[in-house]
C-alpha cells in the first residue's frame, strides 16, 4: 500500500498476462477479493488488513466509527472460507481501536500483518524441505505459492526452498478445475521458478499414487478447525484418501494464522459456493492470443460449485507451520499456538 491505495497482481489474467492493478478505496478492495483479482489464503488476508486501513483512512471525522464499522462487516462479507481474512481484519481493527491514533496504527499493523505472513511463510520453507528428499516427486493441489500470500507461499515455499539446497526434485500440478490455479497459477509459478514439473488432471492423482510415482503430498489450507481438520481447495480431501490408501505421506503447509481456535472441527468451517458459470465456462488464450471466456457444456445445464471440502484429521500427516511440523491433534495444535 502507498498512501491510500493497494497494489494487486491480478491473478485473473495469468498466466497470460501480468497486470497490477490499484485499489483506490476499501470498495475496490472488498471487490478485488470477491472477483478474486487477489486470491490464496494469505493473500486474502493481507489485502483484508489493508482493505480495513483504507476504511480508516477514508472514515470521516464525524461517524468515523460508524464508517469503520460498517466497512469491517463488508470487508468480512467478501468470502467466507479463509480464516486469514478474518484474523486480519480483527487484528488491524483491534490495533486502531487501542490506539490514540487509529488510521496510523491501522497502517501499521497492516504492513506489520503482511510482513509476519511473508516470514511465516519463509519459515514453512525451511520446515517442511526437511521432508523433501532428494529425487522427490512431489504432488500439490491448488496454488498455495507466492501469489497466494504475501511472499513465499506455503505448500510451495518447501519446495523453493529444497530447490535452493540443489535438491532433485519434481512436481506434480493439479489441474484444480474448475478456475485452474494450479494449471494456471502454480504451473506459472514454478516455471518462473525453474522447477521442473508438470500439470495432470485433478483425477489422476490416486493413479499415480498407486504406481509408487508420488513420494509426499504437500497443500495448503484456508482453515483448520483446533482439531486439525482442515479445509483447503475442493478435490483436496480425495487427495488425501488416496494418499492415505497408498501410505503416501499427506502434509498441509500453513502459518499459524490459518487456525480458527473458534472451531472445534471441519464440520463448522464455512463452504464457499461459487458461481456455477465457473464449471460450465473456461477461460484461455486464443491462437491469435486473446483471453476469451467459452462454454464448455450443454447451454442452460446446471453446476454445483463448491469451493472448498475439509480433510479430516486423521487423513494429515502433519501441518507446516512457522513453529514447526505440529501433530493434526487437538493437544498439539494448542501447545503449538501455546493457548
Ligand atoms: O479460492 P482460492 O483460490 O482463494 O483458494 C484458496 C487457495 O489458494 C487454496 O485452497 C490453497 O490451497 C490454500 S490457500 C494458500
């Protein structure tokens, strides 16, 4: 953010395109999050924490509190899954509330939020490459690298890193239909990082599980309950039956803002359903190099869209976080965030 405006890579348009737009106003920014112009767990929350310093800084002076607070329950409207989103707003809006001077401190602590994530996230790299052997194939869902936090990335971060200790390694892209941030966003990623990989279909995963091709499994998360079910991209809970079928170790990578200590277990994490236009069209690059949007079904059928499943507790192996690989218990995950 530089004075009252947020800078954005759109990810709606990569990897065919690298755009930046800005974002003049908490409006802006509440829309970014919606149409997912910003999107990935972290990511969602450090633009919610600069979102809720816009609203400060826009509040006037009569009705200030009034304006804040209308703007906090909008900004915690835009979507419901990511427990960063809300572990943001709540911490930037607390931050101004204890302070003499609340648009300073929003800033503050929203600059402080997006520089804790960017280090959270260093430190998952450096926890979880730990895991990865040299000679490693390793498999990941969804887009949980430096476009979806501040910097860094979660799932992605162990493998940037193990790459940086001239490990061998591969990867295995889902797909992620129906909005491709892993054909689109992670591919795009990992190209620009030189790691060799390639992207297979969302289904494929338990075929290559079962032919000893997949040697450990490492997503991300948007929110895991205290009991360590975790939600995180749909088609991830199948991933992680087939790992456990095939004894493939399943890890989740994620800063310890991720953890909703609100909520007991997977069943209370909220759902997002998104628009059914999402399964029924694509979007791609034509061969004269336009970015056009095409129906890929019989018109009028109808989609079912939910955004997210939750992976039980017992399918994880363990859950990457800035304090260490902590156990998807209860007891652990408590002595981890040391509650
Ligand atoms: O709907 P999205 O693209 O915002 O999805 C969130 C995610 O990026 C994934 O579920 C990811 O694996 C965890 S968040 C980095």
């Amino acid at each position: 953010m530089k004075g009252g405006t947020v800078f954005l890579i759109d990810q709606t348009v990569l990897p065919f395109k690298f755009s930046i737009v800005r974002s003049k106003s908490h409006f802006e920014t509440c829309t970014a999050i919606k149409n997912m112009t910003v999107r990935g767990a972290g990511a969602i929350g450090g633009a919610a924490a600069y979102a809720m310093a816009q609203a400060f800084l826009e509040a006037p002076e009569k009705g200030f509190w009034k304006y804040v607070d209308a703007a906090k329950a909008r900004i915690a409207a835009t979507r419901p899954t990511a427990q960063n989103l809300f572990f943001a707003i709540d911490r930037t809006y607390q931050a101004a509330k204890a302070s003499k001077f609340p648009r300073e401190a929003a800033v503050r602590e929203a600059e402080r939020l997006a520089d804790r994530d960017s280090e959270a996230c260093k430190k998952i790299g450096e926890y979880g490459s730990r895991l990865i052997k040299s000679g490693f194939n390793i498999s990941t869902h969804c887009n949980a690298g430096w476009l979806a936090f501040v910097d860094y990335g979660s799932a992605l971060a162990p493998i940037y890193r193990a790459k940086k200790q001239k490990k061998k390694i591969f990867v295995y892209v889902d797909e992620t239909r129906p909005r491709g941030q892993g054909a689109k966003l992670t591919a795009w990623e990992l190209k620009n990082e030189k790691v060799p990989f390639a992207i297979v279909p969302d289904a494929a995963g338990a075929h290559f599980m079962s032919r000893g091709l997949i040697d450990i499994v490492i997503v991300g998360a948007d929110r895991i309950a205290v009991n360590g079910d975790t939600a995180n991209k749909i088609g991830t809970l199948e991933k992680a039956i087939a790992a456990k079928r095939y004894g493939v170790p399943f890890y989740i990578a994620a800063p310890t803002s991720t953890f909703d200590l609100k909520c007991s277990s997977g069943r209370y994490i909220p759902i997002e359903e998104r628009s059914q236009d999402e399964v029924l069209f694509q979007e791609g690059l034509t061969e004269k190099g336009k970015i056009e949007k095409i129906l890929i079904a019989p018109k009028g059928s109808r989609a079912f869209n939910p955004s997210f499943d939750v992976t039980p507790a017992e399918l994880i192996t363990g859950i990457i976080t800035e304090r260490g690989i902590v156990k998807p218990s209860k007891a652990a995950i408590l002595k981890a965030l040391k509650v």
